[in-house]
C-alpha cells in the first residue's frame, strides 16, 4: 500500500484516514463518558460514529484488509447517508424544536437510501484508491439524485439552524457553532471541486476528509453550549 503513496501528497490518503478514523471515534467515546446520555448526546455520538465508519470503509478500500472492496464501499455510504438527518435532528433537538414531520421526512429519505446501498451498492458503485483520496463512481443518474438529497438536507439544516438561533437566545450559541461547523467542512470541499472539477468523483473523501472540523466542532463547542448536563466521575 505504501509504495503506492510513495512521493505523493497526503491530504486524504490511507494514513490520514486512519488518523481521522482513530480520532472520531476517540472523540465519540468521550462525548459518552463526558455527557449524560440525552437526545443531543445520542446524535452527536452517531453523527462521530458515522464520520468514523466511513474513514474506516475508505481507508480499507485503499489498504485492503478483511471484506472485499464492495462492501466497503457499501459500509461507507450507508454511514454517510444517515449524516443528514441526523443533522437535522441534531439542529432541532438543539433548538429544543419537535419538529416531528422534518425529522420523519429526513430519516424516511436516509433509510431509502441505506437500503438501496445495501441491495444495489455494490452493482452501482464502483470504487477506485487515487494517490491523495478514494474515487466513488454512482452508475446513471444516481450522482444527481443522491447530491440533491445529501446537499439539500445539509443546507435545510443550515438555514434551520441560522432561523432557530434568532428565535431562541439561549440556544443561539450551539445553533451558530452548528452553522460553523457545517460550513466548515462543506465550503472547503466545494473550493476544491471549483479549482479541479475532476475532484467531483471524489466529493463523499474529500468532505469527509474536511468533516474533521465539524467533528472537532460538535465535541469542543456545540456539546459545551448545547447545556447538556455532565456526568459525574
């Protein structure tokens, strides 16, 4: 595997993937330890696990360990299909918001997707281990479709997000830090599809490559704000 990555640049290559891997479930473990187990606590922790799972998935694609590559490839876009809706849920649990039909709509159009991925992933998608992140490419239409879903629930969450905060003073803080975090990871990745559009097959590495910081974001500012009780120790 290394010698593959010999002289190349590692901005999301098998070894940071299995850096950011280790981290975000190191930060999901002390989330639980850190916090009592609420709503918030419960999102946040699946939204690490998810993030880290698909690290995971990448960096077996590219260093071949275990199950064959499809199913990595099938691993990893179920992990990452759940982000959304999470988030969604995330942001009203957050602005202490029910918001039930949002919520129900988000999750019903994440397990469509899961089980899709899971009967038809591997016929679907293919997947390839380029010097610097893993190339994902959906057969069809199937880009357009799942972009529109991925991309419109994340920007749903942040103009949620942005209009709850305004609403409730004592839950603004969280509510921005959410904001912050999510455009953390999504403009970066845009920027870098804009200056080399071939990044586009690579868009699900390269955004969870950048999800680092809202990881990082979610552990040390929205979980502090969010006044979720702590546990004692």
């Amino acid at each position: 595997m290394r010698d593959g990555y010999f002289g190349k640049t590692f901005c999301f290559s098998p070894p940071v993937m299995l850096v950011t891997f280790l981290l975000e479930f190191a930060m999901a473990f002390y989330v639980l330890w850190r916090y009592k187990l609420t709503t918030v606590t419960k999102i946040v922790v699946a939204m690490l696990f998810c993030l880290g799972v698909f690290q995971l998935a990448e960096y077996m694609i590219c260093g071949g360990l275990g199950l064959g590559h499809a199913e990595w490839v099938q691993l990893g876009y179920v992990a990452i299909t759940l982000l959304p809706a999470l988030g969604i849920h995330l942001t009203a649990a957050l602005a202490k918001k029910k918001a039930r039909p949002l919520i129900f709509a988000a999750y019903a159009t994440a397990l469509g997707y899961v089980l899709y991925f899971i009967a038809y992933g591997a016929q679907v998608i293919s997947s390839q281990c380029a010097p610097n992140y893993a190339i994902f490419d959906m057969d069809g239409q199937g880009y357009l479709f799942y972009g529109t879903y991925y991309f419109g629930w994340l920007l749903v969450t942040i103009a949620l997000a942005t209009l709850w905060a305004r609403q409730k003073p004592k839950q603004a803080a969280a509510l921005r830090w959410t904001v912050i975090g999510y455009s953390a990871f999504i403009v970066p990745a845009m920027v870098a599809n804009m200056m080399d559009p071939a990044t586009m097959r690579a868009i699900p590495s390269i955004m969870c490559g950048f999800a680092i910081i809202l990881a990082i974001v979610l552990v040390w500012r929205v979980m502090p704000l969010s006044k979720t009780p702590l546990r004692k120790h």
